[in-house]
C-alpha cells in the first residue's frame, strides 16, 4: 500500500477550505474551525495549519485560541497583518496581541442562506 491514506486529506482540505474562507479582519477559533470542518478535536486542526499538507498559502493569522490569542513566537507577524487587515485587538500587560473576539468572530452563512 502506497501514499497516506484519503480521509486525513479530506480532513485538510476542508480546514484549507475553512480557513481561506474567512474574511480579512476576521477571525475563527480553532474551535470553529473544527466544528466547520467536521473535525472532533481542534487540536488536530492546530497540527494541520501547522503541517498544511495541502501546500495552501492560508491566513493563519485568522485562527486563533478561543481566548483570541495565538503562540508568542507568532505575536509579531500577526500584529503586522492584524493592522494592515483591521482586526479588532486588545492589548495585554506583557504587550502582547489579543483579538478582539466579540468584534472579531466571522460567522459564515449558512449553506443556501
């Protein structure tokens, strides 16, 4: 047997999906992302937008932690696109960034709305 196998691809392709489809200035949790994608765990879709088999050049800077932050290493780029796209941010006592969840939540329609 060759090559992996077509569910985890699936599963990808659908978080590329997810993930491309959310709007400058917004933002989803991986939480939302995986509910959305049809994916139990969203930790899975942390391995996958780190991984990103699909070779996608995706907005990793709109999938945040439910608390709207992202790892501190990832802090300075994503302030940069934070500012160029608008995106709501609060600021902590360490200066680190923090998106504004209330502000900055996509819902997506639902199909055939």
């Amino acid at each position: 047997m060759t090559g992996s196998s077509p569910a985890p691809h699936r599963l990808a392709q659908r978080v590329a999906d997810v993930v491309a489809a959310i709007p400058p200035g917004r933002v989803l949790s991986y939480k939302d992302v995986a509910e959305l994608a049809e994916c139990r765990s969203p930790r899975v879709i942390g391995t996958l937008m780190a991984r990103n088999p699909t070779g996608a050049q995706l907005p990793w800077w709109r999938v945040v932690t439910v608390q709207g932050t992202l790892a501190d290493h990832l802090q300075a780029e994503a302030r940069e696109r934070y500012r160029e796209e608008g995106t709501p941010m609060l600021e902590d006592d360490r200066h680190l960034v923090r998106v504004d969840m209330a502000r900055a939540l996509w819902t997506p329609e639902a199909p055939g709305a």
